[in-house]
C-alpha cells in the first residue's frame, strides 16, 4: 500500500529564475507540485524548494537527472538542516533518492517539527513584545 500525499506551491507570474519556487532551470513561473510524497522528493528538487520557501534562503542544486544529482541535491537539503541544528539521525541522501517511506517521512516530519515551532517562537515573542510596549 502506497500513502499519497498532495500538495502543490505555486509560484507567482512575476518570479525569477532565482526565486525559491523556479523549477531549478531557471523556469520563471515553474510551479512545483508533489503527488507521490516518496517519489516525488527522490530528486531533491521539491525538497529544496520547500526548503527555500520556508526559510527564505537559497539552497544549491545540481542541474540533471542521474543519480548523482540526485543524491547530491537531497546532501544539499541534509547540510542545510544541519547548519541549523536540525537533527536528521541515520537519514542518508541514499535513502530519500530511494524512495523509502519511514525515512522521507521523518524528514518531513522533522522539517515541519521545527519551522512550526519556529514561527510559533517568532510569534510569542512578538506578542510579548507588543505587551511590553502597550
């Protein structure tokens, strides 16, 4: 039995080709969308993007298809994490690039996990700003 998950982010008309949501060419506009969640973030490509539009930065990628590239774009995602101390324990490039399914969960698991509770942080201590300040 295969779990599908659906999602789609669309990029805005007027983005470039450097924007987190281009399709990695360069591809103003492009949208990326995932369908099968273990197939669709085999390439690394969607997981970057997800990962530049939730942190507003810009990852590297390597632009082709073997599997190279795709090991190297999911290593990309992997480095990331941990330069913001995000622990991915005994999660391989090999093991996304391959599709297996408690290993992709838990990384999406752990990238939800900590940009939720960094935007729940961001907040309380916007409000508590506020409250100093009133």
């Amino acid at each position: 039995a295969y779990m599908h998950i659906c999602a789609s982010v669309l990029s805005s008309p007027s983005s470039s080709a450097t924007s987190p949501l281009s399709d990695g060419y360069g591809t103003p506009g492009a949208a990326k969308r995932v369908d099968d969640l273990f197939l669709d973030l085999q390439d690394g490509y969607n997981l970057i993007a997800l990962l530049e539009v939730l942190s507003g930065e810009t990852l590297p990628r390597e632009k082709g298809f073997t599997r190279f590239h795709r090991i190297q774009n999911v290593q990309y995602c992997l480095d990331f994490l941990k330069t913001k101390k995000i622990k991915t324990v005994n999660i391989r490039p090999e093991d996304i690039v391959e599709g297996n399914p408690k290993l992709t969960l838990g990384l999406i698991w752990t990238i939800i996990l900590h940009f939720q509770v960094s935007a729940s942080w961001q907040q309380k201590v916007a409000e508590a700003a506020a409250a100093s300040a009133a």
